[in-house]
C-alpha cells in the first residue's frame, strides 16, 4: 500500500498531535504503564516514522508513565541446533555472538516498534535473550531487572511484574494474536498436555560469554494442545482474547486508522489462566 492510499484510509495523515488524542479517547492515560503491540501499516501514514509514535505514546503516558514492548532477539540460535549436524553445530556455537541487551536486534516479526523502542533514550532491555522486553520510564528497571533466567514468562518475569503493577496492554493495530501477555497465562496455568521446550543460547556472565540452556513453556508452537478447543490454523491466543471481549474485558476503538484495543493486565491474565485450565480441562475429561 503506498503512501497516498494510507493517508486516504486514515483520513489523513497521521501526526503525533492526532496519535495522543485518540490513545486519549481510547482510554489511555498519564502514570499508566503500557505494553504495546503496533502494526504501522494499520494506524496510517505516521508522519514521522515510529519517532513519532513512541513519542505519542510516551506524551500520553506522561513522565509518570512508563512504555514497554516485547522484544525477543532477532539473531538467536533456532531451538533445534542440537539437531544440526555435528560439524555445523560446532562452527556455529564457536563464533556465535552472545545475546546483548544494548546490541542485539529485536525480532522483526514483531514490527519495528520494538526495535526504535530500544534505542530510545534511557530505555532499560530485559537480560533473557529468548524472551527479552524492553521499557522506557519510571519503571522501567522494577520491570526489567533480573529477568529470571529460568521460566522466563513465569511468576516474577517482565509480564507478571506488569500485572502486579497493574499495568495495561495496547493492541495499536496488532491483531489478537500478538497478546503476549497470555503466555504469562499459560506459565500459570495448570491443564493436561502442557508443553516445555529446553534450548541454549550464548550469553555474557560475569564479563564472559558462555552458552547456557534455558527450560520455557513452548510459545513457538503451543504451550497446551488447543486442538479440541480452538479451530484448527487459528492461533489460541485470537480465541481467547476474542472470549474476553465478548465477557466485557477490554476497550476498543481506533487509533489513526488501525482498530485498537486496550486491556487491564491482571484482567488479562485472571481471565486467561481460568480459560486454559476451564477449557482444556474440559477437554480432557471429554476423551
């Protein structure tokens, strides 16, 4: 889509002036911590780039208001190195770069909000180099230090620490299934057939780099075998987010042209935990 037809769509073009006055509208506001998820292409023609949309974003949150994204690591071995051949699995593990929150790109399958994001000033990236998020604000460190190595969207990750703090979660755009939060779900939740999956990754310890393996519920794939509750090429995470629409939980509207969402984080994960162990329990004891 060229630019002319994202500023029809839009009603015109998209500024930074007209971004804070519909998040406003949306519901966002001064002293909210806000994970976002964007997809660009969807909210217009952003004058300015994602400059000016993180900047939107940080004026509607305030100096009182922290921003958070998820990031991941763009560049990181596949889980199924251990699979390679022995030959190109000792090459790769020899020279691979170590994740490094400063350096290390984020994922682009997550747009390029996340990676404008890291290198905004002041802004503080998790150490987890699967499962790294980034903030800017006065939380930002209460949100990102320390990210436990082990069970990385479990009970003290970034996204448990946001519903504690009783964070909020945007979709500016992102479909549904970006609600990453529901992973923290998952990590909670108690239900038949729950799925881990164990890696290495190389990271810096201690001033030295070294490869450490890692255990997390499998977000690649499925952390639980939805197939009896959602239909099939449907990610889970649409279904239970659209559920949770239907129940009342969260705001919508539009933000420049991209149709927006906005849900409480504890909301967010109460209802998703209770879903999973509902659902798939049923399942179960359907068989």
């Amino acid at each position: 889509m060229d630019e002319k037809e994202l500023i029809e769509r839009a009603g015109g073009p998209v500024t930074r002036g007209r971004l804070v006055r519909d998040l406003r509208a949306l519901g966002v506001c001064g002293g909210d911590t806000v994970m976002v998820h964007t997809r660009m292409s969807a909210v217009g023609y952003v004058v300015g780039g994602t400059q000016t949309l993180i900047g939107a974003l940080l004026d509607t949150v305030g100096d009182a208001g922290t921003l958070m994204a998820y990031c991941g690591w763009n560049d990181a071995p596949p889980y199924d190195l251990a699979d390679w051949p022995l030959g190109w699995r000792e090459a790769a593990r020899a020279e691979w770069p170590a994740y490094d929150p400063l350096f290390s790109e984020a994922d682009h399958s997550v747009g390029r909000v996340p990676e404008a994001l890291r290198h905004w000033p002041g802004a503080v990236r998790s150490r987890h180099p699967d499962a790294s998020f980034v903030a800017v604000g006065p939380a930002a460190h209460r949100l990102m230090d320390d990210h436990p190595w082990e069970d990385p969207h479990g009970p003290d990750s970034p996204l448990a620490r946001l519903a504690r703090d009783g964070g909020r979660v945007l979709l500016l755009g992102a479909p549904l299934d970006a609600l990453t939060l529901l992973h923290h779900a998952e990590a909670l939740a108690e239900a038949p057939g729950k799925r881990y999956v164990e890696y290495e990754q190389p990271v810096i310890v201690d001033g030295r780099r070294e490869w450490r393996r890692f255990r997390d519920i499998d977000t690649e794939n499925e952390a639980f075998p939805y197939g009896r509750v959602v239909p099939e090429g449907v990610w889970p995470f649409t279904v239970i987010a659209e559920d949770m629409l239907v129940a009342g939980i969260g705001r919508t509207g539009r933000v420049g042209a991209a149709p927006s969402h906005l849900f409480e984080a504890p909301d967010v994960v109460q209802f998703g935990v209770e879903w999973i162990e509902g659902r798939l329990g049923e399942a179960a004891d359907d068989r």
